[in-house]
C-alpha cells in the first residue's frame, strides 16, 4: 500500500482504492481531499468494491451520507460534505460525529470539516496531475507514537 501513488487512469485509482479496503478494518475515517473531480469518489468506489459491495456506489452529494450494509455484517458511510453551507455546523447537527464509531467512513470534501474529523484517521489526498492522471498521497494518522514527556 504505496503513501503515494501516481495514478494514470479512473480504473488505476479503482484498483488502489481496492487494495486500501482489503486491508481496512471498521472502525475507522477516511477523509478525502482534493477539488472538484479530483477522484475523490473513484476511490470511494474502488474502496466499496475492495469491501465487497457489487452494486456501484453513487455519489452522496445531494443526500450527504449514503449508507451501505457491507457483506461482513459492517457498515459503509460515504459521506460529502460539498454542498453543506456551514459545513461543521451542519455536519454536527446531522450526527456526522455519532457515525465513528460505528463502521467505514469515507469522507468527501473532509477538510471542509476540520473540527469535526478524528485526530486517528486516514487521509487522502488527491491531485489533478494532467489529463488522466492524479497523484495520490495517503497519511495514516491512527497510530502516532505518543509525544515523548521533553517534547511537550
Ligand atoms: N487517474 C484518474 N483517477 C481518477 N479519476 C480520473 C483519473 N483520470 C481521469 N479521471 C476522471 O476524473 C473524474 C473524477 O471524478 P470524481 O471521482 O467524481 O471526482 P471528485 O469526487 O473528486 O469530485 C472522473 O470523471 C474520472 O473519469
Ligand atoms: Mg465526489
């Protein structure tokens, strides 16, 4: 599972996507980052289909969270937080924070929700890098070492 990966084609990003989820375990946030039709929901499906989802996935932007039953008796949310006006206001009014705990959580647009995001999380981010192309970067922020007792 490459940090960064320079992706050359929708089915490319798919197929990284779906390699992420086989690993992946509920519960856990993934946050995704990057413009409009940078591949946030290409990964969204690559993960859905790597968690054993067949039907596609759709994006969530009119409903804001679409909410999958996934075949190992989990959960999947795809969360997009594009067309909320007070994105965290309105994202804490919607229980967005209630779902954590609960199962997979893609998030599209995360970084309009700053506050509202777990501090243990995997982060996406995704770059428009040319025609067909989008270079990807994942942090996994779930196990930071704990700061040393002179570091704080
Ligand atoms: N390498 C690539 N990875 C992902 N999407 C790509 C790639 N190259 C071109 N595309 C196109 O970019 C668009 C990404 O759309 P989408 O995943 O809906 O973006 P977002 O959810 O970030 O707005 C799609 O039309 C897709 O076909
Ligand atoms: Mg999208």
């Amino acid at each position: 599972m490459p940090a960064r990966f320079a992706s050359t084609s929708p089915e490319m990003t798919q197929a990284w996507a779906r390699e992420l989820a086989a690993g992946l375990q509920a519960p856990v946030v993934i946050a995704l980052i990057g413009n409009l039709g940078a591949g946030k929901t290409q990964v969204a499906k690559g993960i859905a289909a790597g968690l054993g989802l067949t039907a596609a996935i759709t994006s969530p932007t009119f409903t804001l969270i679409n909410e999958y039953p996934l075949p190992n008796g989990g959960v999947l949310y795809h969360v997009d937080c594009y067309r909320l006006q007070e994105a965290e206001r309105e994202a804490r009014q919607l229980g967005l924070e209630e779902l954590f705990d609960l199962g997979i959580v893609l998030i599209e647009w995360a970084d309009r929700i700053p506050t509202l995001l777990p501090a243990a999380r995997i982060d996406i981010y995704l770059s428009d890098a040319g025609p067909g192309r989008r270079d990807i970067e994942l942090h996994d922020l779930r196990a930071q070492p704990l700061p040393s007792p002179a570091a704080v």
